[in-house]
C-alpha cells in the first residue's frame, strides 16, 4: 500500500525530494502534496466530515447524506462561486454560454450523481478550489518542493511540536487507467496561482445512486493508485517530518526560490511570506525583518 518514510530534519527530507534524483522522481511520473498533519486523509475539501461548510452539517438534520445530497451541495457552491464572481465583474477560466445552461438544468446531476462533475464544469470547479471553495478537487504540485512549502507553511500556523507534517507523492504516469479517479491538469493561464505553483488536481467522482449514502474514499484508499503500474516505483509515498522542524523547512524553501511571494503573485502572497516568517518565529521575527 503507502509506501512511508520518516524524516528527524527538513534538510534529511529536501535532499530526499530533489528533483535532480531521476531515480527516485522520473521526470513526470510523481505529483506532490503537502499537509500539516500526518493523520490527515487525502480527501477533498468537499467530502471532510469536519468542516464546517459540507454536505453532511448541510443535510445533517435530514437523515445523512445520500449521493443526490452531495451532488446538490457541491453543484450549489459551485454556482455560488459563479455568481459572487459576476457580482465582482471577475471572468473565470473556463467560463461560457454553455457552461452556464449546463448548470441550469442541475437537477440531471442530483439524479445521476455518477455524472458529476461534467468535464465541461471542471476548469471553474478548479479556479473554486484555488480561491478556498469546497469541491471534489484535490490539489497537487508537480512540484516537489511546492508541497514541502506547504506543508510547512500551514504546520507553523497551527503549531503542534508533539505532530508530524507530511508530504504526499502520487504516481500518475498510469493515471490513464484509473477507474475511480482523475488527473485533471489545466492550462497555466486558469489562475496566476496555478501557474506559479505548478498545479494539478485529482477528481473524486460520486460513486453512489441518487437515494444511496454516499461515503466518500479518500485517495490513499483508492485501488487506482496502486493497480496497473509497471516498474519498482511505488503508487503513493508518505513523507513525515516532525512539526517542529517546520520553521528549517520553510527557509530552506525559501533559499530554493520557493516562498510565499512566488507562489502566490501580488499583494496576497507578499503578505503571505510576512505572515509565515511570523508564525514561525515569533520572538525573533522583528529581528529576522531586516535580512
């Protein structure tokens, strides 16, 4: 299954995801994710249980959620996104015509929820998922040192010394033969954001009836990853580093060119790299300022 390694230093793991080991990372074959915490899933921002925004607080009070259920609410953040965007005069990648009439007729997908989400709807659905809103995305790098960027950046705002972060590594040069999955991959002119940091997402499709529970599968459990692959590498890698070591990591992202600023262009990502370097060294960060 996962294939997991331990780390004690960030500088043991960025020498470990360097792009320049062909052996360990052809070129083209993996893509990265980076968590704060090692016990959390790979599961999309859609189908966490926890979250406060989701189709299970949204249903809770109506007997659970059944495949119709989900469809209806990630179809309804979905058009929610579409409609502030247009308030805000803002065009998203993919946009049109026919998108719009293809989200009119919305009841076809709370009927046939194995349907969602059309690929048609699916350059918006990630423009969402860039800017924060729930979906059945989940985003990855083709990018080692991105994920370790963000890894570490979300482990300093949420310190926990006693965690591990990870660093997830998906093989998806087979990713033609997946059944369950997708590898969505868009043109860098989607976001600014995507393009600087190298993104791609999985697609976790609704694999329940209209009346059926649905119960979502995170990637890690997915039979996709791990059947049909050819040669010794592995279909998912797990890297954990110990939370404390957060800080180290993201310097040494930052001496590889790989920090807020870069990843996020504009005033977002220049207030980004500020709030990282105070939330990981908060005692010394006025001191640290002027470098």
């Amino acid at each position: 299954m996962v294939e997991q390694v331990s780390f004690t230093t960030a500088q043991e793991l960025i020498d470990f995801l360097s792009p320049l080991d062909k052996k360990q990372w052809p070129r083209g074959t993996y893509v990265f994710r980076g968590q704060r915490c090692s016990s959390f899933g790979l599961v999309p921002s859609a189908y966490r249980s926890q979250n406060t925004i989701s189709a299970r607080s949204m249903w809770q009070e109506y007997g659970g959620v059944s495949g119709s259920r989900q469809v209806f609410f990630e179809y309804n953040m979905l058009l929610s996104f579409l409609h502030a965007c247009d308030a805000s005069g803002l065009q998203v990648s993919g946009d049109s015509i026919q998108v719009r009439q293809l989200l009119d007729n919305g009841i076809r997908f709370s009927m046939d929820p194995a349907e969602w989400p059309p690929t048609e709807l699916q350059p918006a659905l990630a423009t969402a998922q860039h800017h924060g809103v729930s979906t059945c995305l989940l985003d990855w790098t083709w990018r080692s040192y991105v994920a370790a960027y963000f890894a570490a950046s979300s482990a300093v705002r949420v310190p926990d010394t006693n965690n591990e972060l990870a660093v997830w590594a998906l093989r998806v040069d087979f990713s033609n033969r997946w059944e369950k999955l997708s590898l969505l991959t868009l043109p860098g002119g989607t976001t600014a954001n995507l393009a600087a940091q190298a993104g791609v997402f999985t697609v976790s499709g609704i694999k329940a009836t209209a009346g059926e529970t649905f119960e979502s599968t995170a990637v890690e459990y997915q039979e996709d990853v791990y059947s049909n692959l050819v040669g010794p590498n592995p279909g998912l890698i797990k890297m954990t580093l110990p939370t404390s070591e957060a800080p180290e990591l993201l310097n040494l992202c930052a001496d590889l060119g790989v920090k807020g600023s870069v990843l996020f262009p504009g005033y977002e990502g220049a207030a980004r790299e500020v709030n990282d370097l105070a939330h990981a060294y908060p005692s010394i960060f006025p001191k640290r300022w002027g470098k």
